[in-house]
C-alpha cells in the first residue's frame, strides 16, 4: 500500500475538484493505495492538520464543482516562504524541510496539481530528492509539454459567452467594445474566444500591435455600413515598441497585468473617432463549474496520476500530447512557458476570416457581419 499526497497550487481553475476526485478513486479503488490532500498548496506541508487522509466521502459530488477542496495558495514558494520567527514575518527558504517533511509523512509521491509557477517548484523540488508527479491546470494554457491545460477549456466558453453578449450591445449602440482577458504573457484565451465569438480584432502578446491598424481595421467596417466592431485582448498584449500594461501591486507588491483593454478603448475612441466602452472579464473566467471537456481532461490526467504513483514513476508531468493522455520528463518539459505561434494555425485561421491581429491591416473581401 503506497502512500500518496496531493495538493493543488497557484490559483483556481475549473476541473481542480475532477482531477482530485480521479486520483483519490483510482488509487482507492484500483490499487488500494492511500491518499493523503495537502492544505492551500505547498504550505500545507508546512502547518500542523494541513495534511489529512482522503477517502471516498471526501470527494463524492465534488466532479461539477468550480474552485478547490484542497484549497489554493498562489504565494506558498517553499524556496521564498513567508515564516513567523517571534514577532517577526520573514521570507526564508524552506525548500529543505518540505523534502523532509515529505519523507516524514512517509509520503511515496506527491501529485502536484498546477500551471508553471506551481510546477516550476515542483522541478526544483524533484531535483531536491522530492518524489513529485505534475498535472497542469491553467486557465492561461501556457504549460509546455501539453496541448491542453485543465481550466483553459472552460475560461475559453466563458470568454466566448462574453463575446457573445457583446456582440449584441455593440450593434445596438453602434459601439466598439472592446473585451480584456486573462492570459498573462500568452494569449490562448484572447485567441481562441476571439475566433469563437466573432471579433474583428484580437490582441495577444506574441504579436505587438499597433493602435493605427486597429483603427484601419475599425474605420473599413464603418465604411463598409457596419458601425460597430468587437475587440478580443490579452491582458498580457501591448503595442509595438513598448511593454505590457501593468496594475498596481497586490498585497505582496508583486504587479499585476492589466489595463491595456482601457488604453485601448481610449485610443480607439479617439484615434477612430467613435463611441468606445471596455468590459475586464476578471475572474469570471476561472470561477463556476467545470466544462464537460474540462471535467473529461481532468479526469484522464487524474487517473493516469494515480497509475504513474502506483509504478513509482515519479518526475513525470501528465500531458495531453497528439490527442493522447501520457506523461512527459517534467524536468526537461518546464524549460520555458507555452506562447501562441505566431505563424501556427491558430493565427492562421484568424487571419484567414479577415480579423485583423493588430500588427498590420490585411484587405479582406467580404460583407461584415
């Protein structure tokens, strides 16, 4: 009987909850191995009661839920965790004693549920002697070594839904709305949910735009008799020469992205000379139930988790590679984040419906919709 932990780290996605529901039901019902759900990410190992048994009540009716049972912690760095020492709140690394906690609790493998922060930790801890195995989940899509990250589908059918509705107003009112996502420094979601919900214009990191052809793009439609477009941008977008628009900091001082769908709403307003409004979709992407893909994908990466615990293979990330659920090295896979191509298909097909990408304004013969 092995003994097999599980934390989720980073922010929420939807399909978390699925994905812990996976392991702790194959590894109980099929291999008879005992889990163990580990509190608010790694800072569980590190606070008394922040590891305890799960079982099968644990997660019955857990699969359509949205966030986390486990509970997330976006700043719980054991190489930079903040620790009290008397009085005192300090930063320390405790890198070593989350090793040695791990061999105390006499844990044979830790299922690390998480995007690339959470992962990174995961392939520096693993060269510590840590016996981890990964599952990413991000609503950014941005893991390397998978096709497909838990979370992203459903972000990408909310972010649509957004679009959708838009597209409604934006007629009404003969508007230019202009729609902000998450993403950070890839923009999967703008691209996707752009293609998806029929924007004229999307904007994504890869691609630096620049604010005289989003407004070609805009004044052609007006021209052509249609007095309102939908602009689908990256929080992480920004335009040519410059850098990406940040917010002020959290809690911790660390920035954040976001404003550039305000900066663009201002310059179209006033370099097009229409009517402009701006909706930051937030975390409206990451909340709520779970998509049926999402739920599915989970569910794959959670079983096949169990089953790598199971054989002992640990430093493997589960991956969806070609359509397949398998497992890559998570070592060599975590080299660098996940970016749009700017020559793949994706953008290809963008183009190839006339939306222009910001980065130049393409002819496109056809009646606007």
């Amino acid at each position: 009987m092995k003994r097999i932990g599980i934390l989720t780290g980073g922010g929420d996605a939807p399909g978390l909850n699925a994905a812990i529901r996976a392991v702790v039901k194959t590894s109980l019902g099929i291999f008879d191995n005992q889990v163990f759900g580990i509190r608010n990410g790694y800072q569980g190992l590190m606070e008394d009661e922040g590891v305890y048994p799960l079982d099968y009540q644990a997660v019955r009716g857990i699969l359509p839920q949205g966030g986390t049972i486990l509970g997330a912690a976006s700043r719980g760095n054991p190489f930079a965790m903040d620790v009290n020492l008397g009085d005192e709140m300090v930063t320390k690394d405790v890198s070593d004693d989350v090793v040695q906690r791990i061999e105390e609790l006499r844990l044979d493998s830790v299922i690390a549920i998480g995007g690339d922060g959470t992962l990174g930790i995961a392939r520096d801890l693993i060269a510590k002697g840590a016996p981890i195995i990964g599952i990413p989940k991000t609503i950014d899509n941005d893991v390397n070594g998978t096709e497909m990250t838990i979370g992203f589908d459903t972000a990408v059918g909310m972010a649509t839904d957004a679009l959708d509705r838009l597209h409604t107003t934006a007629q009404a009112h003969h508007r230019v709305m202009v729609l902000e996502l998450m993403g950070r420094h890839a923009g999967f979601i703008a691209l996707m949910a752009g293609v998806s919900g029929g924007a004229d214009v999307i904007l994504i990191p890869e691609i630096p735009f620049k604010f005289e052809v989003v407004c070609q793009k805009i004044e052609a439609r007006v021209k052509r008799g249609t007095h309102f477009s939908l602009l689908s941008v990256s929080e992480g977008a920004f335009p040519e020469g410059g850098g990406a628009i940040y917010q002020d900091g959290d809690a911790d001082g660390a920035p954040k992205l976001g404003g550039v769908g305000d900066q663009v709403s201002k310059r179209v307003s006033e370099g097009c000379g229409v009517e402009s409004r701006v909706t930051v979709l937030g975390h409206l992407q990451r909340g709520g139930s779970p998509s049926a893909y999402d739920r599915w994908l989970a569910s794959r990466f959670g079983t096949i988790a169990a089953q790598l615990a199971e054989e002992g293979r640990v430093g493997r990330m589960v991956a969806l590679r070609s359509g397949q659920v398998t497992h890559v090295d998570l070592i060599k896979t975590l080299q660098a984040s996940k970016q749009v191509e700017v020559e793949g298909a994706g953008v290809q097909t963008a183009r190839g419906l006339g939306i222009c990408m910001g980065d130049r304004y393409d002819y496109h013969r056809e009646v606007e919709e």
